[in-house]
C-alpha cells in the first residue's frame, strides 16, 4: 500500500499505557491538567518517547471509553477545571474528599458536570470579545460533528436512552425538527459546543508540551461505535439497523482467551456497502480528526475489517453468531488516497487468521505481541519475543490483561515454569521487570508498557476485565508510588536497548 511504515513506527521506540484518568489530581479523577504535564516531564525523565492513552471520547455505558456517545467528542470530564477557574469563567470551589487511588465515577462525574455548567454561564457572563470569537470559530470548524453531538447531547438530558425512544421528529433526525430546536435551546447547545473547545484549546497545549519534550502521543480508534451515540442516530443508514432504528446484528468476539462464550460488545455493525458507495466519509472525517490529535492510532480489533463477528441481537451472548466479510484492503487503500501515510497500530490479537495478517502486512502496519500469552506451549509461541519482527508492537499486557504482577500471581505451574526458563533470574524477586527487559531486548520497534506494570502492582489495580460490565476503568496512582530511581531505571534500559536515539523535538 505505501513505501515504507509511518517513522515513529520503523525505529526503536518506548513508553507508557496510561489513560488520563488514571492521573493523580484534587478533582476526583485524572485530566488535562497540570498532572498531565508532570507525567509528560516524567515520561521525559524516563527515557521514553510514547505516551499511549485509550479513547479521548467521552465514556458510556459503564464508564467504558470504548461505548462513547460520539466518536469526535473529547470526554468533558477530562476538562481541566483549574484552567476555567484562570480564565475566570469558574469560581474555586470546595473539592469533595475523592479517593486518590480509585475513580469513583458516580461521585466525580456530576461534580465535575456542575463545575463545567458554572464554567459556561461565567464565559456567557464576562467572557471577553477574543474568547467568544475564538468559541465561534471552533464552532465553524467542527460543524460536520459538533452540531449533530451538541444536539445529541441534548435530547439525550432531555428524553433518555435509546434515542429510538425520543420523539418521532427527533428519533429519526428531521432537519426542520432539528433547525427549531437548535434555534430554541441555543444556549444549552452552545454548552456542549463550549466544552469541546475548552478540550481542544487544552489537549492542544498538552500535545505541544510533550511535543516540546520529545514525547510522542498514541491514541486509539474503536472499531465500532455504541448504539446510543451521536454517530449512529445522525447516520443511521449506514448501520444494519432495523426497522425502529435498533441493531438487527451486533458486535462482538467469539470464544477466546478472554472468555470462555466470547464478547458480546453489543454495538451495531456497519452496513459496509452504504459506506463504500459514499467511500467511506464518515470513516474518512473520524480518522482525520484523530490523526490531528495524536501522532500515533492504535486501531482497535483490527481483523474485524478482514472478517466480524456478527451476532443476531437476541442472542445474550457471543457464542452464537457467524463470520461476515469486513471491507479489506479497499478500505486502507481509500483512507491513504485521501489522508496520507496512515500512522496505524493494528490491534491484532485474538482469533488471527492467515487472511487477517496478511492485510496487515499489504498495509504494512506493525500489530501486537503480548508477553503474557507466551508461555502457554512452545518455542514457536508468536508471542514469545523471539519469534517477533520488526514491524511489532510488543506489550508486557494491554488495558484488558491482568497486571503482569497479577498474572504471575495466577499462573499455573506450568507457565511460571515457562516463564522462569525464558526471562531468566529476574522472575521470582521482580517478575513486572523481568517482562520489560525481556521485551526492551527484543526486536520489536516499539514497546508500550502499562503503568501498573512499571509500578509493580497486583490485580486489584488492573484497568478493565472484559465481559464485566461494572468496576472497570477506575485506577488511578499517586506521585509518591513513582520516583527518581524508578525513572532512571527505564532511562538506563530504553538507552542500553537502543530505544532513546529517536527524540525529535517537534514543533
């Protein structure tokens, strides 16, 4: 497909998988902050080069990033309120006692909400002509999304979920409907538009502080969307959606390591035939608009453009379903014909056909090894680090493992044995750190570790167990677990592993 991979993705590169909300600060979870900017000059102290982060859109169903309302919208609630408060928009207010270790989401979410709609009547107050014009012109350049999210946003505060639900007019996105309400509730529309463009002005300047450091962002790109979110209702013709406007078929993953009867996601699926007839415009204005924030996409479950899974939306789990054919190469050929060399890691683990990998190499994006799979069998386990190329993206576990601590806390004779024979002296005394420098030796280009695994810790501190609907997404860490000795150690290994030499300064 192109010439050559992306150059962040074809040199020795490293760094760290930690979500924004996961950081330390006073207002109850992790933001855009000045935490954020301290982890960057931590990041920087370290040796590392990438920050990989998980979905910047807002979270749904269960706090998940990956169940957003819009596939364009930053998540309010990684606005940083100090900044509102230094514009004077936000009068300080009294901070709740938060749990400095734990998102507790049902607290902190309507806290953090009141504090943004304060924020706006302030900027309708006393913002000055600079600041409303520089709203208005956000407003102007994000129309093709923010509009449809904005209103969304609304009739979602007004009448619930699922946006089948509302009123006809609404449900089925009547434009003379939709004109008089943009018209009457202007200045609860402008709320939703207002917040964007203070999470914009500030990822902004967070992109440019690492940037500035030699730090690299990685973001990630759901593969679907959920159901209830601004995407589908605005572009319902191109999901395989009944009658009613509800999915007739839905997302998910058979059986596998994860699970025992699959993952049923439950988001609808795309109706890939309407999306080629217009060449995949909406696919085309969503990675755009990502590639303008990040430096780097890892693209979430890969292999379903090869082939999904699609299973009938009665069946309560993802057991029963078949395999449909995704649009392929076609699909990366469109996308690099209209935004260039695609900065893509694909997700690619799972069940992975023969077929499946060899579209990610006609694309020529790196996929991904998990240390943790490796020591099930033999030698010729992929996932061992001898066996990758290049062109890998190696993980010690992704946001969906256990801890590596954790694992090795679990594993079963057989795997620690394994385990021992490979990674060698380190295991027993520090197993988290036997696993990074197993694959800060490798071959792989890029290593991405997760913070709770740089930190050392157990399983109660994992990020997410798939298939759990409830408890997921809510670590968070404190600056006195990190120190000195613990960035110098990454530096000394990302040095000694020919992974510090690619520190461009951008600009």
């Amino acid at each position: 497909m192109k010439d050559h991979p992306h150059p962040l993705l074809a040199c020795r590169t490293s760094g760290v998988l930690l979500h924004l909300t996961s950081l330390p600060g006073p207002h109850g979870s992790g933001d855009l902050g000045a935490a954020a900017r301290h982890f960057v000059d931590w990041l920087e102290s370290a040796g590392q080069t990438l920050w990989q982060v998980l979905p910047l859109t807002p979270p749904g169903a269960g706090h998940s990033p990956y169940q957003s309302p819009s596939a364009f919208a930053g998540s309010p609630w990684l606005v940083d309120l100090e900044d509102l408060v230094r514009q004077g928009w936000l009068a300080a207010r009294p901070v709740p006692d938060f749990d400095p270790r734990h998102c507790d989401f049902e607290r902190v979410l309507p806290y953090r909400m009141a504090a943004l709609r304060q924020a706006w009547q302030g900027f309708c107050e006393n913002a000055n002509q600079t600041a409303r014009d520089q709203l208005a012109h956000f407003t102007a350049q994000n129309k093709d999304w923010l509009d449809d999210y904005a209103l969304f946003m609304l009739l979602h505060e007004r009448h619930g979920e699922p946006w089948t639900r509302w009123p006809a007019p609404y449900a089925g996105h009547d434009a003379a409907a939709l004109l008089a309400l943009r018209q009457q509730a202007a200045t609860e529309i402008g709320f939703w538009s207002f917040v964007q463009w203070r999470f914009q002005v500030q990822w902004e300047e967070l992109r440019a502080h690492a940037h500035a450091r030699g730090i690299h962002i990685a973001g990630d790109v759901p593969i679907f969307v959920a159901h209830h979110s601004a995407d589908v209702w605005a572009n319902a013709s191109q999901y395989l959606l009944d009658d009613q406007g509800e999915p007739s078929v839905v997302a998910g993953v058979p059986p596998d390591y994860f699970s025992a009867t699959g993952q049923r996601w439950g988001n609808p699926l795309y109706r890939w035939s309407a999306m080629a007839q217009d060449g995949y415009r909406w696919w085309k204005q969503r990675m755009k608009h990502l590639m303008s924030q990040v430096d780097l996409v890892r693209l979430d479950h890969f292999r379903g453009f090869e082939s999904y899974w699609e299973i009938p939306a009665t069946s309560p789990t993802a057991a029963e379903g078949v395999w449909k054919t995704g649009p392929g190469l076609a699909f990366f050929q469109s996308l690099e014909e209209s935004l260039g060399v695609l900065p893509i890691i694909a997700e690619d683990l799972g069940i992975i056909t023969e077929a499946v990998t060899a579209l990610r190499r006609e694309c020529e994006f790196p996929g991904m090894r998990v240390l943790q799979f490796a020591f099930g069998d033999s030698a010729r386990n992929p996932y061992l680090p001898h066996n990758y190329q290049p062109q890998t993206v190696a993980y010690t576990g992704t946001h969906d493992n256990d801890t590596s601590v954790g694992w090795w806390q679990k594993a079963s004779a057989a795997e620690r044995d394994a385990a021992r024979n490979y990674l060698g002296a380190l295991v027993d005394s520090e197993f988290h750190w036997a696993m990074i420098a197993a694959l800060s030796q490798s071959v792989a280009n890029t290593l991405l570790i997760p913070m709770q695994d740089v930190l050392g810790l157990d399983s109660t501190q994992r990020m997410n167990t798939p298939g759990q609907a409830r408890g997921c997404w809510r670590w968070r860490f404190e600056w006195s677990q990190t120190d000195a000795a613990l960035a110098h150690r990454l530096k000394i290994m990302a040095h000694a592993h020919g992974r510090s030499t690619f520190r461009q300064t951008l600009t």
